[in-house]
C-alpha cells in the first residue's frame, strides 16, 4: 500500500483490510513501512486497529507518526487474541508533504519473547 502526499487532502484516510482471520495466543504480527513525513506534520499516521465482524474498529494495536525518511522500518508485535481483521489506516498528512508505504505484512504463529507490547497498545512517534 503506498499514500503519495499528491493525491488526496490533510486527514483524508486509506484503509487496507486483511482477510477476517481467527488469531489464537502468542500469534505475531510484522510489517515493513516507511514514512517520509514533513517535520511540521503532526496529522500524518499510520494506525494498526482490529477491526470486527460488525466492521467496527475495536482495538488500536500501533500508531506510528513523524518522520522515518525513505528507508524501510520494521514493526512487529503480539496480537490479542480473538476473530477480527486487521486495518491498516494511513491518514494523509500536508499535501506534498507525506508519504506513507507499507510492504509484506506477515502473521506469524508465535510472537517472540523480545517483541514490543504484547497485545497492548503503543505508538512510535519521530519528530
């Protein structure tokens, strides 16, 4: 998925869904991203949320904002447990001034013991 900063305006947002999926215990999720965002963007996001049969977003996983450049960035984390979906949510910042991509998302069976907040949420903010 790729949100070029030329086509849409500030808080315009792109969602990708994954496939309804049962996730059981100690499953992990990983992607790749990166975010070439203006340093005086605060609006720029991307937003990991599970999102249920009821097509409702219920939990956010991740919220990733600032400026990480042109080089991929990995994330990865335990995902709770439950039958949902998982959206991907870009949210357009300044206008020629945010690109947001996202590369080879993976759920794994098993979420390492070193992975970041297991099943709670947090953000990573660059600015």
């Amino acid at each position: 998925m790729t949100v070029p900063s030329n086509i849409g305006e500030v808080g315009d947002q792109v969602t990708l869904l994954s496939p309804m999926t049962t996730v059981k215990e100690g499953a992990g999720l990983s992607f790749l991203y990166h975010m070439l965002i203006s340093d005086e963007d605060k609006t720029a996001a991307l937003t990991v949320f599970t999102y249920s049969q009821l097509h409702v977003y219920k939990k956010r996983l991740i919220e990733i904002r600032g400026n990480y450049g042109t080089r991929w960035q990995s994330a990865s984390f335990c995902l709770p447990e439950g039958t949902y979906q998982l959206a991907f949510v870009a949210t357009h910042g300044l206008q020629f001034l945010s690109d947001i991509a996202l590369d080879d998302i993976r759920i794994t069976p098993s979420c390492s013991s070193g992975t970041m907040n297991k099943g709670r949420y947090f953000t990573r903010t660059m600015y």
